[in-house]
C-alpha cells in the first residue's frame, strides 16, 4: 500500500485530496500537516470523515513526513513550495506539486510572472508539466511533478487538438475564462468577499494573468511554434467551477469534420474529456464535483472561426483531482482510481 503526505492540508485543494485519497483502493493517506499553530480537528474540514478514522492534522515536521511517506503532495502557495519540493524530491520521494513553482521550465519567466527569484531553478528541468492528455508518458517516470492550474487545464484541453494538427491560426486565439470563487483559495481578500462577488461579475488580470506563460508553453509545444492569444479571466458569483469559451480561426479550406474529427481522434480514449456532441455545449453544473473536463465546439463552413466551450472543476480536474491522475498513472494504477464512483 501506498503511503501518501498531504502538506497544507487545510486549503481547499487539500481538503479535496484528503477526500479522495481516503476512499482511494491502493493508497494509504498517512499524513497531514498545516501550517497552523494549533491544526483544526479533520472532522471540522471533512464533516462526512467516518468516526473510525484516526488521522490527524500536525504541524508540519519534515523528518515525520518523510517517515510516513511515499509520495508527497504539495498544497502550498506559490514561491513557498519550492524548497519543501526540493527537499522530499531529494529525498527520493515521488512529489506532485499542486503551486506553480515547477510549471515553467525558465526561472527568469518565472520571476517575471512571479515577482520572486526560483530558489531551484536546476530542478525545473526535473520536473514534468502533469497534464496527463499532453505528458502521459512523461509522468509514468517523473518524480517531480508540477500539477498544472486550473485555467491553463481548461484552455489547454480546448486547443490542443486544433493546434496540433495544424486547424487553426495561431494568431488571434482569444480565451475568455469564468471561474468560481474557489480559484482565489482560502485567503482573505476584498475582492473574494461575499458582499464584492454576490449578484456580480468582473474580468481581472485582462491579459496579465501569470497563469498565461504556462497556456503558452503547452499551445505551442502542440503547435510546434509560436503562439498568439489573449487571455481573459473573470469572476463568477459561484463557488467551483470554470467555463472557457475560445475564439479561434480556422485554417483557410478546413472543414467542420476536420476539427471534430480531431477532437474526437484526442479524447475519444481519454477517461476524463467528454467530448460533445455537435450542438451540445457544457456548463458547470455537468463537471462540478466531478475530475471531468466537458469540451463542445461551434463550427460551420461557411464561417471561418471555431469556437470551444471548455468546463471543469477548478478544484478538482483543475487541482486535486488531476493530482490524483497524475499518481495513479506514475504508480501504474487504473487512471480512474478514487476519481469515479
């Protein structure tokens, strides 16, 4: 049996591990730590946690949670994760890294998008970006993973087959993102108050997203060249959940069966992309709680533009739930463990 460590287990991606490593069949959830003074009882964070279980939240303490683990997944805010990744990768621990610190495979683009120097810069050549529809084979081997974010997983899986197989133009492309409150984690800040987001809807980081350098790094491996797009976030008065919808045009003489038929060929045999479809589109409801990304596609011949609609759960496809496909394809297990009913 596997031994698993959460680190920033109170967070909402850690809560949701927890959830789903606890009814997992082949790993053992053997450590939680927060970085809380006085760690809440996990009944507090997991209600519907079974009176029998006798794990613990604890401060965190490496030498304990290399004792007690195989893997470790690291739940921690961006330029804070890094050197506790690097310590249980050196370590010889498989780690998965749910921040963005080892996403990006250039330390000064890092910095840019950042604002903070990469401590380990000479382990981002280390690390494999754990989208699995892109890397699969990579992350069979991989010991150090970056878990990509949750907009980057929800446009990246609505682009990469029109990219790779050279369907549209790859300039113009425009991302027009919607995500839930959740996005922005636990912490306190007025724009994420309840009385800012109620019965409102705002775009943020027009075009400055530091999630934008990581979507372009894996459009344009797809494209095998540059990239163009725009990148637009917006707030949603919900919980979890992201709508992207994509702008796109197409390649001059390509027709409507082309692209759905590459979309079809991409995911066809993917556990977690539900493709749509023609004239059916997703919406959150159809992914929430779920490791699920939805992807429709408006096409017509006699228009030049496609468009693709692309939902997930940012906390779970977006976040944890990918982080448990990533284990359970570098462990060898069914794609699918602890991720379906």
């Amino acid at each position: 049996m596997i031994q698993c460590a959460i680190l920033g287990a109170t967070g909402y991606t850690g809560i949701e591990l927890a959830k789903i490593l606890l009814r997992h069949p082949h790993v053992k959830l053997s450590c939680l730590t927060s970085r809380q003074d006085e760690p809440p009882e996990l009944s507090l964070l997991i209600p519907e946690i079974s009176k029998q279980t006798t794990l613990k939240l604890e401060k965190f303490n490496a030498a304990e949670v290399a004792k007690k683990s195989d893997i470790v997944f690291i739940c921690l805010p961006h330029t804070e994760a890094m050197e506790t990744a690097a310590h249980f990768y050196k370590a010889g621990k498989i780690v998965i890294d749910l921040s963005a610190d080892f996403r990006l495979k250039d330390a000064k683009v890092y910095k840019e998008w950042y604002k903070h120097p990469h401590a380990r810069k000479e382990l981002l050549k280390e690390a494999v970006y754990g989208l699995p529809e892109l890397n699969r084979r990579q992350i069979r081997s991989a010991n150090l993973i970056a878990n990509p974010g949750c907009y980057p997983t929800s446009a990246i899986l609505g682009l990469l087959p029109l990219l790779s197989k050279n369907l549209i133009e790859t300039r113009g492309i425009v991302i027009d993102s919607n995500s839930g409150v959740s996005g922005a984690g636990k912490k306190i800040t007025a724009s994420t108050f309840f009385g800012e987001v109620n019965e409102n809807f705002k775009a943020y980081k027009v075009n400055a997203h530091q999630h934008m350098p990581e979507i372009q790094a894996a459009l344009e491996e797809a494209a095998h060249g540059r990239v163009d797009f725009s990148f637009v976030p917006h707030l949603l008065p919900v919980h979890r959940g992201i709508l992207s919808t994509i702008y796109a045009e197409k390649k001059k003489g390509v027709k409507k069966k082309e692209i759905f038929r590459a979309f079809e060929a991409a995911y066809g045999g993917e556990p977690f992309v539900r493709f749509k479809k023609d004239g059916e589109f997703p919406s959150l409801r159809d992914v929430q709680h779920t490791n699920f990304c939805d992807v429709g596609i408006a096409a017509e011949d006699s228009n030049g533009r496609v468009i693709v609609l692309s939902a997930i759960d940012n906390l779970l496809k977006g976040a944890s739930g990918q982080a448990v496909q990533n284990m359970n394809i570098r462990c060898g297990f069914p794609e699918e463990s602890g991720l379906v009913s």
